[in-house]
C-alpha cells in the first residue's frame, strides 16, 4: 500500500497513560466485496456489525487499492445526500468533488473533504480527466458520521483538509505514526487536536505500524473503538487477536488501544471511535434519518427538487 509518509523523529510522541486498561477485541469481522457508484470496487468495512457496536458511524467503503488500467477509473454521478456527514479520505490516487451548496475541490495525496449533508445536499466525486486517461493507483475511504437528530435539518457544509493539515504523532519508540484527522487524542502530559470540526465527540485516525512493531493509543473510555485494516497483517488487542486486510476489529470498553504488526509485514490501520448518540437509525439509499416519515420525505423532497440543484457550470464523469 502506498502510504501517506512522514519523518517520525520530528513529530510529538504519544504513549498510553500509566495504569491504562487495553481494550480487549470483542470480534473480527471481513469485509465482503462490492461495486459502487459508476462501478469502482469496493469492500463492506462495516458489513455484519451491528449498528450499536458502530454507533455514531453508519457506513465505511475502503475503495481499492486498485491499480487502474488507462480508461478504467470511475467515480459516483451526481447524487443526494441528507441527515450525516460523508468522509472521503484519499490516500492515492485523485478525486474531484463538487457540490450543490458551493464545496468542491481536489482530493488526493492524504487529504479528506468531509461534507456535512445536514437538510440536504448533491453532490458528485469523480476522478479527473488526465487520471482516466492514464490510469493509476486509486486507493481511498468513504465514511459515513451520524448526525444527532437535532443536527439532522442543519445547513450542508463543507471542510478541505489536505494531508499537511493531518497531526501526526509517533509511539514513543518511533515504529509508528498516527495521522489524525479529528478528534484529539490525550496522554499523560498532551491532548492532541486534529484538524476535522465534528458535530459529536469523534476520532479518525490512519495508523501505521512497522513490522514487529506495536502501538498503544490512549483513547476515552465513554468513546467505542474500530481498527480497519487497509492492509498488511498483524493483531489487535493485548490478546493479539490476529487481524489482516479488509478486517474490522471492534474493541470492549477500556482506555487503551492496542495494535501490533507482524514480523516482516507493515499494517495500516484506519481507527475510529466516538461518542455513541443513542438514537434510532432509519436509512434508506443516501438518506440516514431517524424515523421511516423523515425518509418519505426526504425523498419527497429530492423528487420535488429541494435538496438542491446541480450547478450550470457542474462536473461531469469524463467516460473517455
């Protein structure tokens, strides 16, 4: 995997605060494979989890890795979305987006658009021209964050936070890097802020551990915790329960997460973890609400038109 890179000896050290309780791994679950949008491949993160267990996360595509062919990269055509918040983090490879409420921009390299859909929003992801045309690497995460139901109506919003915004830190013996994208994450003597404004008490990290080399992440004890695995092989957990690509690990309470990579294998890990909301979930296609009526009626409102407009000057999937 071609990885966001960074010179550990220059960044903060994180280390687990004395006396700390390691989460244990309550299971491990594999990504089923999939297509999405104009027909990029995908895997399911979150597929046979339950929703309690995700809580406030709904959704989570790692797309790729794939090496495209010239001709071969695809994207999503304009599309709705209302009720919570989509996560695009690219980590090779280039995505355009725009959308309906004036966001837009290039993706790529580590960077991450996060989209608040709020009341309503369209919007299209798209790979650019010359990247059709050559082909290439293509590797990235599409995460969808729960909005609170009285987040739910709020005005669509955007945030571009390109790769040298991310905090990084490093365990103290420097075999690996945390990227944080938001959410903070406090030691013994530092909180550490990512660059990502949430609407509930979130975290998002990408996590990099070289081969033999372990991890342990303070992380708060009212929050749940995640490890994907975007490649590579290794374990969770102080049980060291084994994990490798396209693997969910979901944590127990406790306040201390623990990765550690196998001999001769780096792991990339996407952690995630935030405050439960608690509430009921109704979802239908790109809608996430909180009851089967708020649904109805955000499709009502898609058909009628008022979740937005397409802009005149508005990008299109170049298909070659």
């Amino acid at each position: 995997m071609a990885a966001v890179t960074a010179d550990i000896t220059t960044v903060p050290a994180v280390a687990p605060v004395p006396g700390s309780r390691p989460r244990p791994v309550r299971s491990v679950t594999t990504a089923p494979r999939g297509v999405e949008g104009e027909g990029f491949p995908v895997r399911r993160a979150f597929a046979g989890v339950d929703l309690s267990a995700l809580d406030p996360f709904i959704h989570m595509d790692q797309m790729g890795e794939i090496d495209y062919a010239p001709g071969e990269p695809k994207g999503t055509p304009w599309h709705p979305h209302r009720g919570f918040e989509t996560v695009t983090y690219m980590i090779e490879g280039t995505f355009l987006h725009q959308d309906s409420h004036g966001g837009g921009g290039v993706i790529e390299n580590g960077a991450t658009q996060w989209m608040t859909a709020g009341k309503g929003i369209l919007h299209i992801e798209t790979p650019p021209e010359e990247l059709v045309m050559s082909g290439g690497l293509f590797h990235g995460i599409q995460l969808w964050v729960n909005l609170p139901a009285k987040d739910k109506m709020i005005d669509p919003r955007y945030q571009n936070l390109e790769g040298g915004a991310i905090t990084l830190l490093a365990s103290a013996d420097g075999g690996a890097l945390v990227r944080l994208i938001a959410g903070d994450v406090t030691d013994a003597v530092t909180t550490h802020h990512g660059p990502g404004s949430t609407h509930t008490p979130i975290v998002m990290a990408h996590v990099t551990v070289e081969p033999g080399g372990r991890l342990e992440l303070p992380w708060r004890p009212d929050f749940n915790a995640l490890a994907y695995v975007l490649s590579g092989r290794g374990s969770a957990g102080d049980e060291q329960a084994p994990v490798a690509l396209g693997q969910l690990a979901v944590f127990d309470a406790g306040d201390t997460v623990m990765l550690t990579a196998d001999a001769g294998e780096r792991l990339d890990v996407l952690l995630l973890g935030g405050q439960p909301i608690r509430e009921p979930v109704a979802a239908y296609g790109p809608f996430v609400m909180n009851t089967r009526a708020e649904l109805q009626q955000a499709v009502d409102d898609f058909n009628a038109g008022r979740l937005g407009t397409i802009p005149a000057d508005g990008i299109q999937p170049f298909r070659g």
